[in-house]
C-alpha cells in the first residue's frame, strides 16, 4: 500500500529558508535537493552538495535549510508498508544521486499522476500538492491512477536503491549518463569525439576509455547505433526518401549511409523498407 500525502519539485525558496520538524510525522519524507544543502545529521550540522537525497523514515527529526543564494528542492511525502521503501538500505542519511535528471523527472511524473488522480486537487505549480483542505475532501478522494503511482514509486526506490549501492559514481559516470541520453534523442547532429572530450574537459583518449568502461562500446559506433536504429524507424515508419533518411539521421553522404546500414542490416535501405512492407 503506498498513499501519497504531499509531493512537489523545482520548489524555490531564498536563502533564508530552514525547515525544522522535531516532533516527526507518521510518514516517510523522500528529499532531493537542485542545490547545495545543509541536513542535520545527529543535531549536527553537515553541508551536502547538489544532487543530494535523503529518505526519512517516520517520526524522524527533519532539519534542513538553505547554504547559498537561494534554495531549491523535489520531495515526496507519503506512507508506504512496501518492502522496497521499508527495507531501503539507507534511512536518515543523505547520499549523491548519480541520475538526477532521472530522479527529477520521476518525481515530476508522480507529481502530474497523484494531481489527476484526487477529486479538485488544490495544485499549486511548482510548489508541491496539498490534496486535501478538508476530512470530507480526504474521505471522497479517488485514486484513480494507483496502480501507475506504484509503479512509479518501485521505479524511483530502485534507482535510488542503485545510487546508494553504487557510491563511488564519479562525475564524469553521470556526465556520460546525460550525454548517452543525448546521443540517443538526437543521433542526428553533429556529434564528434573531439568536441565532446572538450566539453567535459577530458582527453579524447580519456573520454573513449570511459565510455567504452561504462557502455561497453565506442562513441562513435555507439551514435552510429543510434543513427541507425533511427533510420530503421525512418523505412518503416514513414514515406520519406532515402535521400531524406539520411540527412536527418546525421549523414551527409547518401552512399555511406547505405553501406553502413547494408553493414548493420545486411540489406540496402530501399531493400530493408520493401522486405518490412
């Protein structure tokens, strides 16, 4: 059983801002802060970076606040009997997420769920969801979407699950994380090994290390890869010339575009698009 009581992301704060609950609650409070942070740990205070996450379990002290500029902040609060969340291998403490984009995104995603999810929501964007102002309003409220509110939640203690088993993930690990991402929505532009090493300060020998370390294959057979399947979409799914194809999968050369989808394929374009037809 999982029930969402409050959830919200991108919230802004000033630099100001501290929040101090010492008499606890009975529910979890999952944070994720876009900015540096100072938690509590012990009644002690300890500055933690960006990218940082931290589970409370119930009726913990929670205390935290701002350390720059300006503070902001994703998080969940929610009750949970489920194994993924009760047995999570690290509560009260904070620890580095290597996919915050990732994170981000799935708390967005919950965000958007339980919003449709309750009977007239009070929304308030960008600040969070407090679904209920009244006993009435909670008994009459229906969860329409559960189902996909669990999924959702098993999907993000998994990957926190990842990032606290996985802590010696470096900066470049996720770095190439968001570039792979990158790659993969866009293999059309104009991708190289140079510019990318000089864009995450690395050697291009560093960079092809890594990559192939982490992915288990070269950059650029990686982005033909995505060309490609791409391309494959394209003869399927669409009337487009070949010409075409190859242009917007990133090819200049019509030619070295059929010989590396022969390669691949063992069929020419043309041939590929008349067999799936």
């Amino acid at each position: 059983m999982n029930k969402i009581n409050f959830v919200g992301y991108n919230s802004y704060h000033d630099k100001d801002f501290e929040y101090d609950f010492s008499e606890g609650g009975n529910f979890y409070l999952l944070l994720f802060v876009n900015t540096p942070a100072i938690f509590y740990i012990n009644e002690e205070a300890v500055t933690f970076p960006v990218n940082t996450a931290i589970l409370y379990p119930p009726n913990a002290h929670i205390h935290y606040k701002a350390c720059g500029e300006y503070y902001s902040d994703c998080w969940l609060r929610f009750n949970s009997n489920e194994a993924f969340v009760e047995d999570f291998p690290l509560i009260g403490q904070p620890f580095n997420v290597s996919e915050p984009e990732y994170i981000e995104s799935l708390l967005k995603l919950i965000t958007w769920e339980t919003s449709i999810s309750i009977d007239s929501p009070r929304i308030y964007q960008h600040s969070g969801i407090d679904f209920f102002s009244t006993n009435q309003e909670k008994e009459s409220a229906s969860y329409i979407n559960q189902p996909v509110i669990d999924d959702l939640l098993r999907i993000l203690f998994k990957k926190l699950h990842e990032c606290v088993l996985n802590k010696s993930v470096s900066t470049h690990e996720t770095e190439l994380l968001i570039l792979r991402r990158e790659i993969a929505n866009s293999p059309e532009l104009a991708w190289n090994v140079p510019d990318i090493a000089r864009e995450l300060n690395l050697s291009e020998g560093h960079l092809q290390a890594l990559y192939k370390q982490q992915f288990g294959i070269s950059v650029m057979d990686d982005i033909i890869n995505f060309r490609l399947k791409k391309a494959e979409d394209y003869l399927m799914f669409s009337n487009h010339s070949i010409a075409t194809i190859a242009e917007d999968c990133g090819y200049n050369s019509h030619e070295h575009f059929s010989r590396q989808f022969k390669s691949r394929y063992g069929l020419t374009p043309g041939e590929y698009r008349k067999k799936q037809r």
